[in-house]
C-alpha cells in the first residue's frame, strides 16, 4: 500500500522494524525541505512575512492533530520532543504536584521504559507507590484484572495503549470508564497506537495521552502531549525559557503563557513540526481505518506462515496489533537480527526498552517484527523463506 510513496523502499531492504520507527513518505520528506529552503525563520517570534508563514504552518499542524485525535480544542495540544518527553511532562508537571505519599499509581510490567522510568523517580522523590495490574495466560490487560487491582488509595492508572513487545491492544474506554468511577486518572502512551488505528480521545476520555510522529511517517523529535484543558491548566512546566513566559522582572516576578504554550519553551523542532502537518494530512487521505485492516491482514498472514516453522516460538500469539515477538528455539535474539540482515531483512532485537517483561514471558530478550501498511505479504515470504533454511545456524556462526 501506497510503497511508491517511500524513497527508502526503492533500496533492497524488507523493513520490519516500524515499532522502533517508520519510514518516511516523499510529501513529508518535501515539505520538512521547503520549510529549510524557502521560509527558514523562527515561530512566535518575528513581525515580517516568513516569520508569519512559519507561524502560520506551525499553529496549522496543532490544529491538524486536534481533529486528528478529535481532541475538543487545540489548547489541549502541545508539541513535545516525543512520548517520552509528553509522559515526562505529565508526570512530573502534574502529578508530582497533585499526588503524595502513599497514592498508588497502577502500570503493568509490560510498559515501555518512558511510562515505568519516570514513575520510579517519582515514588522515591514523594513516596507514591507502584503497583501493577497482573496480564492474563496472553500477556494482556483485562478489565477484570484491572478492577482487581485498584485499591481506595489508587489515583492513576498509566499504561500503553498497544504494548511494543507483546502488541496486546488495551480495552482503554472500559479501563477509563472504570477508573472514572473511582475518582482515577488515566494517563496513555499512545506511541504504538496513535500510528495504527483511529484514537479518539473524547470517545476513549482519556485524561493524558502522549504520542510520537516518527512512528507514523512523520519527522523525529517531535512529539504530542494531549490533555484535558482542565488538567493542562492545573499542570507546570518543567522546562523554562523564551517563548513560554508573558514577562518576568529583576526581583524574580514572572508571569507565564497560557496553554499550550506554556510547556513549548524554547525554540521548537519547526521543521519537523510542519513535516508533521503534513504527515497527518497524508494518513487522512489513506485512512486509518484502512491501515489498520490492512496490517491485521499481514498479520494474520505472517502468523498462518510461521506456523509452518516449528522452530520458531511466537509470545504473543492472540495479540490484536501488527507486532509479533519472536525467537527461534537455540539462537539469540541479536544473533538472528544479525543472520536476517544478511537477506536485507530489518527486525529489532533485544528488550526493547521493556526490560521487566522479562518477568512476565520469562525470557530477556526476543526479536520483534512490526508491520506497516507499506509492509507486503512478498516481504513476508521473504522472511519465512530466510527463517525456514536448513543451515541457518551454521549460517549464523
């Protein structure tokens, strides 16, 4: 679907790696270069014409990406270096400020790294206390196990909308519906969602989402942080400097923009943010919809042909999203990215980023394939052909 798009795939290479990041199309790639070769200049900053276009193009994409997670106002958007950045932000912004010692934060032990790492600091800088939400015999959030965990000291629930190992997709309106009901907040990492399937905010009702463009064929280091103005407006920044502040005086007395303002200082990743615009524009005219069709059909279809290879343990058999943990019984994950780079094959290695798991699938470290829409059934002959050779642990060593 739509591979003309990507100057990338014109190279001989299979590109499986699309949790860690996505290609780039040639309209994002285009409009990232104009911004650098016809209207360089600042955002918010300047009185003459291209500094206006840039504003103009900036604010265009805030816009965008409001109606693109039907957010109820642009005041609700802020752009950010990425999820990892937006979770930084909420947590430490608003939560470090409205919770105290002894309120639990519920996580599962499948989380990336952004939504564990920065709620580790924060029970040791206020004395909150994690606590986790139990996976079924499939590694998924249940509603049932989530209602079993919450206690009358729970107040925020903070987990991935689509896991990046297991792939599992949460019951997120449930969850929040439930969660309402008891007075709890609910934070989402939307970094393997937001790319692959319509969120929408106001349907889900979530309270904080946090989301990356490089993982849906936008620009790196530009990011989205996405919350009820309410909260946003009870939230303080964590990064201070120009752009963000109305006045500030010699004796220490300042006054700081509005939302979302307030949380953009300094200069911001423009050109990338006007990619970003673009981005949004290009997978409107596709559909969401019809990409998430699509990658469940290669994903049915990947999954019927490594049945056909029993040497291959798959972890996540039933999950509902477009990426699949894998190893092949006797060979190191690394070893086995390692051996399908040899047929031009991209796959991800490791933990990736979600190193308690271990606890849950009893293995450290897996190999991950992640599909797009640009992905093909072809590509993943390719890749059942590559792990179907008789030699291939001869070939490895």
């Amino acid at each position: 679907m739509n591979r003309e798009d990507f100057p990338m795939l014109k190279q001989d290479i299979i590109y499986f790696d699309n949790g860690a990041t996505s290609l780039k199309p040639n309209c994002v790639i285009d409009s990232v270069t104009e911004y650098y070769k016809r209207y360089t200049a600042n955002a918010h900053r300047g009185d003459y014409d291209i500094s206006l276009q840039v504003d103009a193009a900036y604010e265009t994409t805030r816009i965008l990406v409001k109606e693109f997670i039907n957010a109820k106002s642009s005041k609700e958007i802020a752009f950010t270096s990425g999820t990892t950045d937006s979770l930084n932000k909420i947590i430490f912004g608003y939560f470090k400020y409205h919770l105290k010692a002894g309120d639990e934060v519920l996580l599962t032990r499948s989380e990336h790294a952004a939504n564990l790492l920065p709620w580790f600091e924060l029970q040791d800088e206020i004395g909150i206390k994690v606590r986790y939400i139990e996976l079924d015999e499939d590694y998924r959030v249940t509603l049932d196990n989530v209602r079993k965990a919450i206690t009358p000291k729970t107040k925020v629930i903070s987990l991935a909308h689509v896991t990046n190992v297991v792939g599992d997709v949460r019951p997120i309106k449930e969850i929040t519906t439930l969660a309402h009901d008891h007075d709890i907040l609910v934070v989402v990492d939307g970094a393997q969602s937001v790319s692959h399937m319509k969120v929408d905010v106001t349907d889900l009702d979530v309270d904080f989402l946090a989301f990356s463009a490089h993982k849906m064929c936008g620009p790196t280091g530009v990011g989205v942080l996405y919350g009820k103005e309410a909260l946003l407006n009870s939230t303080k920044p964590i990064i201070f400097g120009g752009g963000m502040n109305a006045s500030f005086d010699p004796d220490g007395t300042r006054v700081y923009s509005e939302i979302p303002t307030i949380f953009e200082a300094g200069t911001p990743n423009i050109a990338g943010v006007i990619g970003f615009g673009t981005t949004i524009e290009y997978l409107n005219k596709i559909g969401m919809d019809q990409i998430h069709a699509y990658e469940q059909e290669l994903k049915d279809y990947f999954m019927k042909k490594i049945k056909e290879i029993p040497n291959v343990i798959v972890y996540n058999n039933h999950s509902e999203s477009g990426i699949v943990a894998i190893n092949y019984d006797g060979i190191f994950s690394q070893d086995l990215a390692i051996y399908l780079n040899k047929y031009h094959i991209c796959v991800r290695s490791g933990s990736h980023c979600a190193k308690i798991l271990k606890n849950e699938i009893g293995i450290k470290n897996t190999t991950r394939v992640s599909f797009y829409f640009y992905n093909t059934k072809a590509e993943i002959d390719r890749l059942i052909e590559a792990l179907k050779n008789p030699n291939i642990k001869t070939d490895i060593i």
